[in-house]
C-alpha cells in the first residue's frame, strides 16, 4: 500500500505560483509555495506522474531527513545516522549535491558536498567494511544536502538531469531558452491551444513546442530517457508505466495553428529538426521570415509570445530593435495579445506600447520582466465605442 510522503519541486524565480497550479491540478495534496521551490504531498506513484507531467518543475526531491545542525560535526553525525542500506546498496553508486545558506557554514558548497558523501561511505564502511563507488556522471541514487540558516534537510533527487532536459531538444542556437521558463511563460500568458499561437522569433523552436505541448496535453517529459528514480530500490516498473499510460490517454487534438518564424535559415532547419524530434510536426509550421515585415494571417485571436535579444545575447541596437517591435505588433497584429520577456528594462520603454502586466522572471542569472501588450482591432477607443454600440 502506497502511503502519501512530503516532496519538493524546485522551480525557477516567478514561476513558485505557476508550479503550484501545475500540482494542484495533478492531484496533489497540501501544495504550499517557497522561494523557487513548491512542497507537496503525494505517494509514490504521484512522485513518477509529477516527473512526468509537470511543465515548470526542475527536479522532484524527496526528504528523508530534516534536522537542526550547527555545524560540520553536526552534519557528518546527522548524514551517518541516516539508515542508507534502505535506499541503495552497498555494491550501487551516489552522488551529492550540496546547497548551502548559512552563516553557521563559510565552507563553500562543494565541501559540504564532500563531508556528507564521506558521512555516507562511513556508515557503510562501518557495517559492511565496503562502500559504494562515487558516480557524479550516472550514480544509482543522487543525494541533496539543502542548509537553511541552521535547518539540515537531506533529499533523494527523484528527477536525476534537471526537468527541463526534456529530451526533444537535439539542436539549438545561441542561448536557447530554459524548456522549464518556456513552458512558464506559456503558462502565465493564459495559452491553453484555445487560440493561435504565434513566437515571432523562434530561435530553435523551444517556446513552440513547449506551447504545442499544452494546447494538446501532452506530457512535459515524455520524450525523456531517464529518472534517477528507476535506479532506486523500490522502483515499481508496473506502477510507472501505468501512471505513464494514464497520462497518455488524456492527450488531446488542438486545430488552431501553431506558427514560428525566424530571419536565420539556420534556426529554421534547427527549429524543424528539434519539432520532429518531437513528434509534434503535425501541429507546428515554421518560415523563414522577418517578423519585422510581417503581418497577422490568421483569423480570430492569437497570443504571440517571444524572447526576443536582449543586448546580452546578440549584437543589436536595442533602441530602434524594440521600437519596430512595437511598430510591428501595432500595425500589423491587431486582435492579438503579445508577450515577450526582456532583461533589458530601458529597451522595454522603445516598444511605444503600454503593457497591461509586468511579470518579474528570471532567465538564468539575469533578472527579467515578462510583459504583455494588448492589440486591440482598430484603436482602443474604436473598439470600445463598438461595444457600447452593440
């Protein structure tokens, strides 16, 4: 019998509120927000459908142990005690990762790292007189050490490669986008494959097929090889392919259209490749073409969402570069709802249009704002006077 155990995804910066959404509608219970990271309820076969199907999530951890510590006395005694047999053998491999905000620990990361794989080769030295191999490339079991002021928590990662490695992504340009802050964005901006989808300036397609993904209900991860949790002892093959084969059963069929452009030949070909690694070419089409002369074709509503450079990425004059993005979307995208997500706040001030939200993000270490422009058909005054008519 499955019993319900506390777990918590990580997340990127702005997307805490987005993760716990995602969780809550998976069916977990007692959701509750931190800083980058969401805490959750669940048994071992929500632990599988989380890593499967979760969009906004880095990796799965699930805790074993949360103590008080002081310092590396306290640590080395907290991690020797744990009973590690019952999760890995003593012929298996491990690895540790370490995360420290302390003021009890000036030491930086990577010993911690170090002191706690030492606590845990001690303990099995101690009853078996051997110890397992250390394996940071593909370790049967991933450990994370999180110190939080004086507050010790020792995790097994469920998820092994971070969650945004989904597995589809074979080609890619200079500085993709995050799979995890794509998915976000989408998110955030509403789009559920209810409407058209536009990304103005595709790159190697991330943004397109993490939204062709959502508008048909596909699972984030189901392109992916691997979790870390299949190596643990208490993998239950029956119950993920179960779980797998449930998550399967709800994809559904969106018919509106999913369309990127690019000015770069060569994105276009690696945007294609990475769709039909994909299998999601049947819903994406991408053209070789400059955003910049080109004019909404598609009837009804549509969300554009793009990534556009930010200066720190590519060589442009940011300046005029965001002005004729606010020139574009205005003249030639009316009945459109745009987004696009900058770190260059100052550019933002060229585009001439006012945003009607301002989403602080981060994308990587740069702090950014994910904003949205409604575009509405004729002027806003127009349309309202042609709704107070009717």
């Amino acid at each position: 019998m499955n019993t319900d155990f506390k777990m918590v995804a990580t997340t990127i910066f702005g997307l805490e509120n987005v993760l716990a959404d995602e969780l809550r509608k998976l069916g977990a219970q007692d959701v509750q927000e931190g800083i980058r990271s969401v805490s959750f309820k669940g048994d071992k076969g929500f632990m599988y459908k989380a890593n499967i199907a979760l969009r906004t999530a880095i990796r799965i951890l699930k805790p074993i142990k949360v103590t008080k510590i002081y310092d590396e006395e306290d640590l080395y005694d907290a991690i020797k005690k744990i009973k590690w047999d019952e999760f890995l053998k003593v012929d298996g491999s491990f690895a540790v990762g370490a995360v420290v905000n302390s003021p009890n620990f000036t030491n930086n990361s990577h010993y911690i790292a170090l002191k706690s794989k030492d606590a845990i080769a001690d303990y099995f030295r101690d009853k078996y007189q051997k110890r397992p191999d250390v394996d940071l490339d593909y370790p049967d079991l991933k450990i994370h050490v999180h110190i939080q002021k004086d507050l010790l928590t020792v995790s097994l990662d469920s998820s092994g490669d971070s969650l945004h490695k989904r597995g589809y992504r074979t080609a890619t340009n200079i500085a993709p986008i995050n799979e995890v802050l794509a998915a976000g964005m989408v998110l955030l901006s509403g789009y559920i494959g209810d409407e058209n989808f536009i990304d103005p300036m595709c790159g190697s397609g991330t943004i397109l097929i993490e939204a062709a993904m959502i508008a048909n209900n596909i699972p984030a991860n189901i392109n992916r090889k691997h979790f870390a949790f299949e190596n643990w002892k208490d993998y239950d093959e029956d119950l993920y392919f179960t779980i797998q084969d449930a998550l399967l059963k709800k994809i559904r069929s969106s018919h509106f259209k999913i369309m990127g452009f690019d000015k770069a030949p060569s994105a276009i070909v690696k945007a294609k490749q990475n769709i039909i690694s994909a299998n999601l070419e049947e819903f994406i089409g991408v053209h070789h073409v400059n955003f910049f002369n080109s004019k909404k074709e598609v009837f009804g509503n549509t969300t554009i969402l793009f990534n556009p450079p930010y200066g720190e990425r590519l060589n442009v004059e940011l300046a005029e570069f965001y002005k004729k993005i606010g020139d574009t979307l205005k003249h030639n995208y009316p009945g459109s709802t745009a987004w696009l997500i900058t770190s260059n706040i100052d550019a933002l001030k060229h585009v001439g249009l006012k945003t009607s939200k301002r989403i602080p993000l981060k994308n990587g270490d740069l702090d950014c704002k994910f904003v949205r422009y409604d575009l509405y058909e004729g002027s806003k005054k127009a349309s309202k006077n042609n709704s107070d008519a009717l």
